[in-house]
C-alpha cells in the first residue's frame, strides 16, 4: 500500500482541520530589459513583459488548486527592484512606474505586486534617491503595489544615512495615506540583507541576479505544527522537535509539488521554496499560540525566544530533508497584527516591542506589522530600525522592519487594517531620543566576521 489510512486522514486533516495552504506562488520577473532614457517607453514595456509573463498566473493557481484540491491563497508578482530599471530615464519621480506596476496587477487579478524597491546597503544613487522620495506619494495613489528598500548587509555594514531617510519616509508614507483603506506604511518594508527570491510580500522583489522569470512558493502550516505540537503534549523537548521536524518535511513536499507543477505550466524556472510560518488573523494559524502549546503561560514570557529558535530551527531541518530548492526566508514570522495568538499577548501585556526584538535574533525576519503611536519622532523609527538592522548585519542573517505609524493614535489604541493585514493595538515605544545618533549619518562598518574571500 503506498499510503496508509493514518497518513491519509492526517493529510486530510491538514486541510480541512489545521488551515494548511499554500500562502503564495509569486512569479519573479525580471524588468532589467525594460529600461529606457524615455520613461513612457519604459512604463509601456514594463507593463507589456508583466501582461505577457504573467498572463496565466492566476489561471494556473485556480486550476492547481482544484486538480490537486490544495488552498493557493495569494498569486502575486515581484519585479525587478524598479530603481535599477527607472534610473535610465530622466523623469524626476517614480510614482508612474508604480502605477503601471499597480495597473498590471489589477488587470491580471493578483493579490499583490512588489518590487518598487532600492538596494542603498552602501550608498544611495540618484535613482535610489528618487525612488525612496517617491514612496509616500506611490503608495498612497495604488493599491497592489509593496515597496522595499535594503539599507544593510553583513558584507557592507549599515548605511544610516539611508536609515535616516527611510525613518522619514515611514513617517510621510503615514501621513500620505491616513485616509487611505490601507496604510501605505503596510505595504513598505525595510530590510537588512534582503533575499533576492523571497515569495512573501511586501518584501518581495525580483533580484538582479536571478533568471529573465521563475516561479517562488511560499508554504505556510502554522495550525499543522500547532496540531503537532499538541501530539507531543508533556513530552521531552528533543521528542517534540523531531514531530515538529517531521510535519515540515510533509508541508514541504506539498509545495515542491505546486511550485513545479506551476512553473512547468506557466514554462517558467521553478525558483525556491519559502517554508516561513506564516500567520493570519484566524483563530488557530497562530504562531504566538505555537510557543503557548509548547508550554508558555504568553508569547513573550521568559523561555520564548528559546522556544522560537527551537522551532525555526526545526522548520528548517524538516524543509531541507524535504527540497533542494528552499530559500527565500524559511522559518517563523511574528507579526503582530497578522497573528490572533500575538494580538492577544500585546493586549495581555506578555509581550513588549523589546522582547519582539529579541525574539527576531532566532527567528525568520524582524518586526513586522507594528503599529506605533502616530506621533513618534523619524528618529526613533530610524533608531528601531537600526538596532534590527544590526542583530541581522552581525548574526549574517535577514532582518525587516514593517512600523506603522498611526496618525491620531496613542499606545493602547486600536488600528484596523482588515484582510490577512488584520489589526492590532498600536504598541508604546521608548519616550528616550536617539536624534543625535541617527542624525550622524555615515555608515556603520562591516562586522569583522563579513572578511571572508
């Protein structure tokens, strides 16, 4: 017998039962031969190469989803990061760009578009610089696209003058789109060494050094593990490791199975396979609600970061048993408005913003989905910023930031932002200024263990 009745019930049961989906297949498209001196040119073949790539994306998810009976929530597109394909022309802002990008995913039918992005973990170009200034203004007139600006890595050091600017632009983005559906700032992330084929949105972009298209899948079992979790109620930690290990190899699979199967359809590369535990708003596909059933009173009590380093790394171990093909980000997202179970602990008062930092040092990205009083200064946002940026630039790892500044709101207060983006209550942040620190500028150097040739 190839499947016993015991692994086709447990499978059954991933779906039916415990939210198991496959959160995103996100085709990366590269806009490197879209540039142009004229920028209506370029707009029209950018928006002609993203129609013709991914004319079927939508088409192909259905139709997987329905032959193979697996949940394919999100189909989404990432391109390249648009300052490297504006920076030919002369046009003195990129909010066009980001309206053809947003008109390509409205007419295809996808969820979300990233890619309107900047690479500055060194220095800032004058496209660069003409892209970040167009934030505020982009995503407060569109509605698909995500924005994402690199502003580290371990190789270079950080660069704080960009850390400086995006403090700023975070706040002006806030105040671009208070009267907005969606906060722009929901839709900006930034990052300490970005991956270049990572599938989950908003950080997705296309990098230069991947191929002309490809096919990234994100798998997300939040509620799968925490079913496995309670298996192995009262038992050793190692014992339940190894079921936690087990059940990521068997989510694995299943998106090595979409994701090929997708791409050899749309005739594309298939890229890699993001394992990242994704949370949403709904009752059981809690990450927070995983670290409880392992044996804490709150997520964010003592033991949480050991808990979470522990299943990180046990979600890692099962996927690479599973592919040859993971990457992306792979692991544990904590993001507060996205997770019932985290939601809960703010409100509890079991965790704080600091303790979320800690927690970022084991797990997949940084700190995500954090609303912050409206008035809080650039730069203690930049100051946040910086310090994340510095546990990924030293432990060589990818760290982000997602602040929501929330114009009118002070700490205690609630901010909705409806969808998979949820809400949450807008969280305190250290009264202490950090204004002459950031306001230095320059660059923090490399770490001296980023020498490596």
């Amino acid at each position: 017998m190839l499947f016993t009745p015991v692994e086709i019930q447990e499978t059954v049961n991933m779906f039916l039962r415990h939210k198991l989906d496959v959160r995103c297949i996100t085709m990366g498209i590269s806009l490197l031969d879209c540039a142009d001196s004229d920028s209506k040119k370029a707009n029209q073949r950018m928006y002609d190469k993203i129609m013709k790539k991914a004319g079927n994306l939508v088409k192909v998810g259905q139709d997987i989803e329905k032959e193979l009976g697996v949940p394919i929530i999100n189909k989404r597109v990432s391109v390249t990061p648009i300052a490297l394909v504006a920076g030919a022309s002369n046009a003195k802002s990129y909010v066009e760009y980001c309206k053809t990008l947003d008109k390509c995913a409205r007419e295809l039918g996808i969820n979300f578009i990233g890619g309107f992005s900047a690479l500055v973990q060194k220095g800032i170009t004058p496209a660069d610089k003409i892209l970040i200034d167009s934030i505020p203004e982009a995503l407060a007139t569109t509605d698909f696209v995500c924005s994402s600006v690199n502003v580290g890595s371990t190789k270079s050091g950080i660069n704080m003058d960009a850390v400086k600017l995006m403090g700023e632009t975070i706040k002006a983005t806030a105040e671009a789109s208070k009267d907005c559906a969606i906060n722009g700032c929901s839709k900006l992330v930034v990052f300490c060494n970005a991956p270049e084929d990572n599938p989950f949105m908003a950080g997705a972009f296309h990098g230069p050094s991947e191929a002309d298209s490809v096919i990234n899948v994100g798998v997300s079992g939040p509620g799968v593990i925490l079913a496995a979790a309670r298996d192995y109620k009262g038992k050793p930690i190692n014992e339940l490791a190894e079921g936690i290990k087990k059940m990521a190899f068997k989510i694995t699979r299943l998106g090595q199975l979409v994701g090929t199967e997708a791409a050899s359809r749309l005739g594309v590369n298939f890229g890699i396979l993001d394992l990242s535990l994704a949370p949403t708003p709904a009752v059981g596909d809690s990450v927070a609600r995983i670290l409880e059933e392992i044996g804490l009173e709150g997520a964010g009590c003592p033991g949480t970061t050991a808990a979470l380093a522990m299943l990180t790394d046990m979600v890692k171990k099962g996927g690479v048993m599973a592919s040859t093909s993971v990457g992306g980000l792979s692991g544990a997202f904590i993001p507060v408005s996205e997770d019932e179970g985290m939601i809960n602990a703010v409100k509890q008062g079991s965790i704080c913003l600091e303790k979320l930092e800690a927690m970022t040092t084991v797990c997949s990205v940084g700190l995500d989905m954090i609303a912050i009083p409206g008035d809080t200064p650039a730069t203690t946002i930049s100051g946040i910023m910086a310090d994340e940026f510095a546990i990924g630039m030293v432990n060589n790892k990818t760290t982000a930031v997602r602040l929501i500044p929330a114009p009118g709101k002070k700490a205690g207060d609630w901010i909705e932002f409806g969808g998979l983006l949820g809400g949450c209550p807008v969280m305190p942040v250290s009264k202490f200024s950090c204004a002459d620190f950031i306001n230095r500028g320059g660059r923090i150097p490399a770490p001296i263990h980023s020498f490596r040739n």
